[in-house]
C-alpha cells in the first residue's frame, strides 16, 4: 500500500484502486463567455481522474446540463453539489421551477449524465491518496454567520442592508416548499447528519459543499455582511466529527486553502472574469485535492 493511502477499515470493501487524482474545482459562472472559453479548454492528463464540481455552475438548466456533459466527457467521474446560483429562479430561464423542484429537476438531469450527486450513494475515492469516501453535501445557509453585535436574523439583514450589502438569493432563491430558506437549510442538515453518521466508521471523508463548512474564510470578506449568506454554524465540528481528509468548497471566489484542526479546506472557485484575470496563475485549473503532500502544495498558490 503507498504511503499517501489510509488504512481500510475491516469489513469495508473498496472499488480497485487506480492511479487517478481527485481534482476539483467550483463556480464556473458558465454565463459568462470567457468563462465558457475556460470550460472549453478544461481536461485532464489522465482518464482515471475524477471531478468534483462544488457549485455555481450557472443559473439557468440549460447552461448547467450543457456544462456538466462536456466535464462527464473529459472526465472518469464526475460529482457535483448545487450552489445558490444553480437554485435561483433565473427570470431568463424557460425552466421556472422553484426551490426544491428545480433541485429535483436538476438531479434527473445529472442522472441522465451519470453525475453524482447528494442524493446518491456516497462513492469511495480509492485512488491517489485513498480510500476515503466522497460526500456531496448540500447544506443550505441559516443566516447564523451573523455580524457583530446583531441580535436576530433580522436584525443582521437590516445591518446588512444599512451596509448596502443585499445577496440576489432573497429575490431568486425560493425555498418552496419550506417557508424559508432556512427551513430548507434545517431539514437539510438532519438528513445530512443521517447519512454521515451511517459512514463506516474510521474511513476518512471528503466533504464537498458549496458553502464553506466553517465560518473562518468569511473573515477576510471584502464586505463582512455577505457572510450571513455563507453557511450555517451547525456544520462547524463536521471536518472533525466525519474524520475529513479534506473540506471542498466555493462561493466566496476567494480560492485559497485554509486549515481548521489540521484538516485542509480548499476554496476552489473560478469566479467572475474581474476576479481570476487580476490572479498570477492562468484561471480554470482544477485543484488536485488527494494525493502526494508535495504535489497538492504546489498547485495551490493563487
């Protein structure tokens, strides 16, 4: 067995084990053109990689079938969470369906590809840096990652609001049938919870959400109020709790790793065209998330 594998825990029994790489990657934002060009040009070196997608690939179902087909091409597997963005009711779209019947909707869709999702059988990654266990999570946001000082909900929207900062979700993510968002984002954590405590105990996890599961990367927000829109603090001890190897997650289009108890977080979104053209490093390349210690290093400086 190669250094950068976990031991198998007894009576689990593992897929045959390959020479790919877990890459990932986030937050196309496939509406826009250059980012489109960007997709086009994604692929990898190896046919034994997989793909994590983990969010915002676009907003309307067109845009996201098209985009998650091509990456199922070019890749060995491909798993994908939903992001806000994926959730909103784009008036543009011909699809109008609304909160959990868009999700629906969108599951059938990546079905029909072979796209893993959260509502699949969590698949086990017994390549480069396995065996340990893929979860696709979707776990909403409860307006918990709250500013100083607010009080309530409502009172950190209202903050929010004074600041001028007003995410788009209130106008386009509707949580029906739930009577709010954050409902929806309770009853996704309880059935979240389920699945994880079900795990074999002592496989490794790697937990995928789009919203990050801790609040330590909203610290360095640009405008701290948006941080009510980005995730929940029921899920802080989850890295913990389900043995991560490693946390992959979007939204902020801050791509950066972190680590919280030993245990790497990486953000890795792409963004808009404004965010990745001001970065160093060319934009689109999926970050490898198991395997050799020195070569995930290294591909991660943006």
């Amino acid at each position: 067995m190669s250094a950068n594998h976990h031991p198998t825990p007894r009576g689990v029994v593992l897929p045959p084990a390959h020479d790919g790489r877990l890459m990932a990657i986030s937050d196309l934002h496939v509406r826009h053109e250059r980012n489109r060009d960007i997709v086009r040009d994604l692929r990898t070196d190896s046919p034994a990689d997989w793909l994590v997608v983990a969010g915002d690939v676009g907003e309307t179902v067109s845009d996201i079938e098209s985009t998650l087909s091509v990456l199922r091409e070019r890749f060995a597997q491909v798993v994908w969470v939903p992001g806000n963005h994926e959730l909103w009711t784009d008036p543009g779209d011909p699809v109008q369906l609304r909160g959990e019947s868009k999700y629906r909707h969108l599951l059938d869709i990546c079905r029909r590809l072979d796209v893993i999702t959260p509502e699949d059988p969590y698949p086990v990654w017994n390549g480069q840096g396995g065996p340990a266990v893929i979860a696709p999570l979707f776990v909403l946001y409860d307006y918990s990652f709250r500013p100083p000082g607010a009080y309530s909900k409502e009172h950190a929207l209202r903050l929010a609001d004074e600041a001028g900062v007003v995410c788009t979700d209130e106008f386009l993510l509707h949580p029906d049938p739930y009577p709010t968002r954050e409902a929806w984002c309770r009853a996704r954590l309880t059935l979240t919870r389920e699945r994880l405590d079900a795990l074999p105990p002592g496989l490794p996890t790697v937990l995928v959400n789009h919203f990050p599961l801790v609040r330590d990367p909203t610290r360095v927000l640009r405008y701290p109020e948006f941080a009510l829109w980005c995730g929940t603090t029921e899920t802080a001890d989850w890295h913990r709790r389900y043995r991560a190897a490693a946390v992959v997650y979007g939204h902020l289009h801050i791509p950066r790793t972190i680590h919280c108890d030993g245990v790497p977080h990486h953000e890795v979104s792409l963004g808009y065209p404004r965010e990745w053209e001001r970065r160093a490093t060319p934009p689109g390349r999926p970050v490898q998330i198991l395997g050799n210690a020195a070569a995930v290093a290294a591909a991660r400086t943006w």
